[in-house]
C-alpha cells in the first residue's frame, strides 16, 4: 500500500498479496490499525498527495493520478473530506510562510 498507493487495491488483493482469505486479513487489519483497509488506504493516498502538494509543483491531475484516483474531480473531494479543504487552496496555504 505504501510502495504502491496508486495501484487499484482492493481488500481481497491486499489479502492475497500477504496470502489470507480477505475476511480475516480486513478483521486483522482493523484490530491492528485501527481503521479498514480501504479506509487506511485513502488516509496513505491524501496524505502523500498532501506532501506532494507542498513539496512538487506538479499538476493537480498528475498528483491524483500518482496517488491513485482516476479523475481530478474524486482526488478533489476525497482530499476535501479529509483534510478540510480543497487541494489547490492547501498548496497555496501550505507554500505561505509562517
């Protein structure tokens, strides 16, 4: 998931790739993380958009597609939802000095 945030993840497939049935890997996962696989996924994706944001002047399309969302429009609202504000406004406020 960390290497890979871009790649299609699925539950069954993070199962298969750490090879248990995808009903016990999603029950050992949440009791572990503390959050569904799915879940902890998006959290890797905006968080890596988050610093690419800050750190790249990369389009926003390109940062979506890097991080694994297939349209600028669901990056924009998943980050949205997570972070509290809109991607193009987080490069802005993140690239002020304090």
């Amino acid at each position: 998931m960390h290497e890979e945030p871009h790649r299609d993840w699925t539950v069954e497939s993070l199962a298969r790739t750490v090879t248990m049935s995808r009903p016990a890997f999603a029950r050992q996962f949440k009791e572990v993380v503390g959050h569904t696989p799915l879940a902890y996924l998006a959290r890797v994706r905006i968080d890596r958009a988050a610093r690419l944001l800050c750190d790249t002047d990369h389009p926003v399309g390109d940062i979506a597609q890097a991080v694994g969302y297939r349209s600028e429009f669901a990056f924009s609202r998943a980050f949205s939802r997570e972070q509290g504000i809109a991607p193009g406004r987080y490069r802005r406020t993140a690239s002020v000095p304090p």
